[in-house]
C-alpha cells in the first residue's frame, strides 16, 4: 500500500525526473507545492508551459530564446570580429554576467562525446562553419 495519494505519488514521480532531484528533495518539493495556494501552482505550472512553448532557439547563435534572434544578436553594439563558441546556454549567460565580453556568440549545444553517441553531427557545428564561411565571402 502506497503511503501517499496517487496525485501526490504522480507529482513526487514526475518530480524526480529533474537532474539532481533524489525522492527526499522530490517529497518536500510536492509537499511545498500542496501547502502553496492554488494560484502560486497554477503560475508554477503555467511558468512551465511557457517555457515549453515560447522557447526556441535563435536562428543566428542558437541560444534559448523568446524572440527571433535573440537579444545579444539584436544588439548593433556587439563586436561583429569577435565570436565566442560555447558549449551551451548557460555558458553564455555565466560569461554575459562578467560584462567584459562584447562579441558575438555561437552555442554548440553540448559536447562530443564517442561513448554517449554524441557525435559533430549532434551538435550545431555544421551551423557555425556555414556561419564562418558566409562570414568570410561577404567581406
């Protein structure tokens, strides 16, 4: 017999499916989530579907984005000279946050990786050779 409702079981399940989140963090998360108003969960499960819906990646350095490009590359200030290829998103905002760059960004979306399966080919590497060779030929 399980201990808990299966609502509360289904939540405390879909909630260790997040990296890092063990079934005791799992627990008290739902229970935080039970004890909140109703309005708080719906703005946290709204939240959520907004990210699914609204984010996508911006056509010219493949960061998440909720426009098209993004906002680093609608900047004209940036330095068209200078190209900063990251792993991924969060590398961009960790080095955004310094405020030291101003160059323009190309986000790879991971890494290879021969034992995972994770090829060139899964990455967003074919994306910035044509970037460097559009680049090149418009000079």
């Amino acid at each position: 017999m399980a201990p808990y409702a299966k609502p509360i079981d289904h939540l405390i399940e879909a909630l260790m499916r997040l990296p890092g989140i063990g079934k005791k963090t799992a627990s008290r998360l739902a229970f935080h989530i039970l004890r909140s108003s109703l309005s708080e969960a719906q703005e946290l499960a709204r939240a959520i579907l907004d990210v699914k819906e609204k984010i996508r990646l911006c056509s010219t350095c493949f960061n998440l984005t909720d426009e098209d490009p993004c906002r680093v590359c609608q900047d004209e200030r940036r330095s068209e000279e200078v190209l900063c290829v990251v792993e991924g998103p969060n590398d961009l905002i960790a080095i955004e946050n310094t405020g030291t760059f101003n160059g323009r960004y190309h986000v790879l979306h991971g890494t290879i990786s021969p034992l995972d399966g994770i090829g060139p080919d899964d990455l967003k590497i074919k994306e910035l050779l044509e970037d460097s060779r559009r680049k090149r030929f418009s000079r």
